[in-house]
C-alpha cells in the first residue's frame, strides 16, 4: 500500500490548516476532549439536552414555514398544521412534546449537577451559563405556548404578564409595554413570535459559552474529585458511545408520548381558541412551571409572590457560595444527601400544589414546601456544610485508598 | 439511599395523575371501549359513517365541523364521486362574473358549512347559549371521547331540591357548568334510521357520533399510531445495537 496521502487528505489537511472547523469540534465534544473514566448516566443528560435543543429549533423552523402570527388565524393555522401540512401532525407534536421533554433532560441536568456539586468552584461560571439557558429556555417555552392562540394559551399569557403590574410605579408601564396594547392581544402575539423565533438562538449562543466554561476545568465526576490525566479517556469514542445508548433510551420514552400520548402533557382547554371574554375556571401553566407557579400562589402578597418566584430561580447563581462543604459529590455527605432528596420531592409536591386551586391541603402544603425550598438554600446549604463531617474521599477515581477528610 | 429513591420514585409516579384536575374531575367518567383507543386503535369505518350520518341529520342544525372539508371524507371509505356528490348537497354563497351574490354547489374542498351566519344569530336561536364547534370536541374536553359519549347520555330527571333554570336542562356530567347545560337531550332510540341497518339505539347513536367527532378532532390517529409501531420497533434495534456497540467500546479500557 502507497504510504502516500490521498488527495482528499490532502485537501481535508489544507482546509483544517486554514480553517480547523473539525480539528475544534474533536477538541470540543470528541476524541481531544478527555473526560474522567467513571461519569455515570446522569452525565447523559447534558447532550440530551443538546439533542432536544436542535430537534425544536428544526422542529420549529419547519412550523413556522406554516403559522399564522395573527389571533384570527393562529389557531386555524395550527389545526391546518395538525391536518393538511404533509407530517404537520408529526412535527407539531414533536415540538409541543418536546418542550416537555426538553424540561424533563434539563431538570435531570440540574439536579445531577445539585447532587454532584458541579456548581462548586472552579465551575461557578458553568453553573452561571446553565441558569441562564434555563431562563431562557423558560422565556422561550412560555411564548412558545401563547403562540397556538387556544384559551390557555391567551389566559397563561395575561397571567404572566400580568405578574409584572405588581412592581411598584413600573409594573403597569411595563405590562402595557410587553402587551403592545391594554390587554394581550395581536401585537402581543406577534412580538411573541418574534420572540420566540429569536430566543432559540440565543439559547445556542449560550451553550456554546457553557461548553466553552465547561472545558477549562474539564467534567466534575461522580466521586467530585479532581480527575488526574490517568484517569481520564476520550471522549470520543467512550462517551459519544454511551452518549448514543443513552439517545436510545431517551428517544423509546419521547416517541412512545409523540406517537401514541401526544396530548397527555397538554391541557384539552387549549384546544378551545382563544376568549378573551371566557376565563377559564382554573388556568394553569404548563407542568413544568408548576412549581414555580405554586411559590408564586404559596404568597399572600402579589409582589412578595412574584418575587419570591423569581428569586427561586435567582438563588441558583449565589449557591456557590452558599454552599459551604467543600466536598462536592453527595455521595460523601451523609447530610446533604438526605436533605437534597427531601428537596427533589418538595419540588415534585410543589409542582402537584401548583396543579390544584389555591385552598385548603394545596395551599398549605404550597406554603410549607415553599419555606423549605428557600429554607435549603439560605440555612441548609451553609449550616450543613459547616456541621457535617464528610466521609474519606478516595486519593483519586482509580485508587480505594481513603484519604482522610478535610 | 435506595429507599429515598424509591419514596421519590413513587411521588414521581403519583403526581402526574393529579396534573391538569379540574371542576370535571369531580364526577366519574365511567371508560369506554372505542376501536380508535390503545397504541394500535383504528377507527371502524362503518361506524364512521353512521356518525356522519348522525352528525349531518342531528347535530348540524346547531353545530359547525369547520376543520373537516368535503374531501376528508374520503378517509371514512367513500369515493371520490360520493364526495362530490355529497358535497354537491350543500350551497354556499359566490359571486357571479357581474358581482351579484349566488349561490354555487359545494365542491370537496369546501368544509362543513356553519348553520349560522354569526354568533349573534346563533345566540339568539339558542336562547342566548352559543352551541361550539365540533371538530376538535373529543381533545378540548378532559376525559376526551368518554366524555362526549357520557355527556350525550347523560340526560336525567334532577336530583330532589335542584331547581334547573329556565331553558335549561339537567346533565350529569356536565360539572363545568353545575350540571346545568343548554342543550336539550337530542339523541333518543330511533333518532336516525342508519343505513347499513344497525340498530339504532340511544347507546348506539351516541357511540358512533362519538367516534365520528373524534375522527374528526384527529384524523391522523392511524397513522400516528403505525408510523409509532415501526419507530419504536426501529428505536429498539437501534438501542440495543448501541447498547452492544458501547460495551464493545468500553471493553478497550480494560486491557
């Protein structure tokens, strides 16, 4: 065999010396990027999300070839999708089921990252572009929802918007300013759209500032040590390979909602058009605002409410340094542990009360779950770290010997 | 550990069965049997048919069906020349070439005229209550078909100290509004005589109304369904391959 280069090596090296386009993605997500050997399926979850992102904004490229931003004809628009658009039907359900799952793969990804302390230095700036992908997401998947025009949608928007008018002297300026008008209306739909055309984008552009904090210290790992060279492998092909297991996974679940329960997570009342003279008795957001929701209602005082809404997702970017252990993964905190559980369920109660009406059992437990919600960040996160003795942590990811805790 | 993952596990599992309640939740929609219901559902095409039959000589003096056109009705197992013909039954206003208002016959591109020419009319003929559009019925409503099918049969003599308003008449399963709704019972034994000799029973009429409306809120139910059955069978090959694919991989590591 000649041991000569072929021309389309040649070229490919010509090209990749000019402009090294595949030489950054194999240092980016390949076999250049080495991850410690012991990541388990949780770590899945970052590319999932990934995944989930570019399939909406295909998804939605294609929906928006065929939408009407206008209140007259949305709706009708996206039943002429659902009806006479070749695979409309598919691509819709696709994309409305896919923000869910979309939210399903980021909470796993925050939770894991909660779980293993990933937020801790030196990852502060990570976690930072994680919460602000999440806003945006949440930004996104809101417009997102307004946009089919059906009675929740209207309803889900004036609530939202409404939100703001609790802000002293701003607050009406500022909703009459999001509405383009004194009620949600057609400008407010269209801006919505726009919006939510935009936002996508944005959310790229900060993954790419999260992948980017993410390699200058490389990937935290189960056991939250630092990962000697030994101990790290390629990326490609070990994770892109399990990364491919974990896709398959994923998709059985998302395609068995998409194929055969593709309304299940929605509510039937948005698939009444929209009324702005018929108020729903109970308008509730979308489940995975639920919690949120919930925080926002556990309040007797609109402004308090809103605010102690906002500041639940706020928190997240000062838990670096209300977290006072410095042993990352829970695994060796043996209080942590329990309290971080407890606070997975709360939240799995908060998004149950944010379902219910605001009375008896769903308030008081609202109001309970949302002190302690807080409660974990402001006392938990500090006290725990200060009173808890850590288990040993191992001397690195391959070796058993235990050194002593710090 | 394990234990608190399990307690979490169950929570997750209870709670999405609560999301989404509402007044309708208060009463029992006992399920039907529907041939469309379960991952491999297809609609009964002669049942389809009665329901169009039920749709056209009962519900259409009130109701609209304004998403489905004249041509869809090829997917209930007519030809194209009993569309045309259908179609051909209904009038709907044009101009002519000097721009006087006529009337020109439905073509199978035109969808289901409304029997109304505007909510206020239609307010008016119904003693002020606005009869809604049936083409998405079965998924606006919480417990989808079962609930249209409980509601059509759900006519009955008010429990003991309720007074039902005037013009209105006693359903219960019509939670949303107190029981309470506009419309008077419509469907009774022998409503329609259906064509392919079905009998036509109170039960019966109902159910194929049933069936026809949720073909009509989701005609690509077939579709979705067996396109779902060769992905999922397409996603399990891929998943196990990958499966394999990664533990051959990782094998390296261990030499």
């Amino acid at each position: 065999m000649s041991t000569e280069k072929s021309v389309w090596r040649r070229a490919f090296e010509w090209h990749e010396a000019r402009l090294p386009l595949v030489s950054f993605i194999d240092n980016s997500v390949g076999s250049k990027y080495p991850a410690p050997k012991n990541l388990n399926y949780f770590w899945n979850f970052g590319s999932l999300a990934g995944f989930m992102l570019v399939t909406m904004i295909l998804t939605g490229i294609f929906l928006a070839m065929n939408y009407t931003p206008h209140k007259d004809m949305a709706f009708d628009s996206v039943e002429r999708i659902m009806r006479d658009v070749n695979f409309g039907w598919l691509i819709r359900y696709m994309h409305a089921n896919g923000a869910s799952f979309f939210f399903i793969v980021v909470y796993i990804h925050i939770f894991r990252g909660l779980y293993y302390g990933s937020y801790k230095a030196p990852r502060e700036v990570l976690w930072w572009m994680g919460i602000l992908i999440f806003l945006a997401m949440m930004a996104t998947a809101f417009m997102g929802y307004v946009l089919p025009w059906g009675q929740m949608s209207f309803w889900g928007a004036t609530v939202i918007t409404n939100l703001f008018s609790a802000l002293p002297i701003i607050g009406e300026p500022i909703v009459t300013f999001l509405w383009g008008g004194f009620g949600v209306d057609n400008p407010t739909l269209n801006r919505f759209f726009s919006l939510h055309y935009l936002l996508p984008f944005v959310i790229v552009g900060l993954v790419v500032f999260h992948i980017w904090a993410l390699h200058i210290p490389g990937s935290n790992n189960p056991l939250g040590i630092e990962a000697a060279p030994a101990d790290k492998i390629p990326f490609h092909p070990y994770y892109t390979a399990k990364d491919a297991f974990g896709l398959g996974v994923f998709l059985l679940v998302y395609f068995a909602i998409v194929f055969w329960y593709p309304n299940i997570l929605g509510d039937p009342l948005n698939y009444v058009v929209a009324n702005p003279l018929v108020t729903p008795t109970h308008i509730v957001p979308e489940w995975y605002f639920l919690p949120f929701y919930a925080i926002l209602r556990a309040i007797p005082d609109k402004l308090l409410g809103v605010l102690a809404m906002f500041g639940a997702i706020l928190v997240l970017f000062v838990l670096p340094w209300l977290d006072t252990s410095r042993v990352r993964s829970a695994n060796f905190r043996p209080w942590f542990r329990v309290f971080f559980w407890l606070f997975f369920i709360n939240g799995l109660v908060l998004g149950w009360c944010g379902s219910q009406l605001p009375e008896g059992l769903p308030l008081v437990l609202g109001r309970v779950c949302t002190f302690y919600y807080f409660f974990f960040f402001f006392v938990i996160m500090p006290v725990v770290g200060w009173m808890e003795t850590p288990k040993p942590l191992p001397a690195s990811i391959s070796s058993p010997v235990m050194k002593a805790a710090e | 550990m394990k234990k608190i993952l399990l307690a979490a596990t169950a929570a997750l599992a209870l709670v999405p069965m609560s999301f989404g309640a509402s007044a309708s939740e208060k009463v029992e929609f006992p399920k039907e049997k529907w041939s469309f219901s379960g991952n491999f559902g297809k609609f009964d095409r002669m049942q389809l048919q009665r329901g169009l039959q039920v749709y056209k000589e009962v519900c259409a003096s009130c109701h609209s069906l304004k998403y489905v056109a004249f041509r869809n009705l090829e997917a209930l197992g007519y030809s194209e020349d009993q569309v045309k013909a259908f179609a051909a039954e209904y009038e709907f206003p044009t101009l002519d070439d000097e721009g006087s208002e006529i009337k020109r016959k439905g073509l199978p591109s035109d969808h289901f005229p409304s029997p109304y020419p505007n909510e206020k009319f239609a307010r008016a003929s119904n003693n002020g209550a606005l009869p809604p559009d049936l083409s998405l019925m079965t998924k606006a409503r919480e417990h989808g078909p079962d609930y249209v099918f409980h509601l059509l049969t759900g006519y009955d003599e008010p429990p003991q100290g309720m007074t039902v308003m005037d013009g209105m008449h006693y359903n219960k399963y019509f939670a949303d509004g107190n029981f309470q709704i506009a419309m008077a019972k419509q469907i009774n034994d022998d409503q329609v005589t259906y064509a392919d000799g079905t009998k036509a029973t109170a039960d019966q009429i109902s159910r194929d109304i049933t069936a026809f409306l949720h073909w009509a809120a989701e005609p690509k139910l077939e579709v979705r369904n067996s396109t779902g059955l060769r992905v999922m069978i397409y996603m399990v090959i891929f998943t196990i391959l990958a499966y394999f694919l990664k533990r051959r991989i990782w094998a390296r590591l261990e030499k």
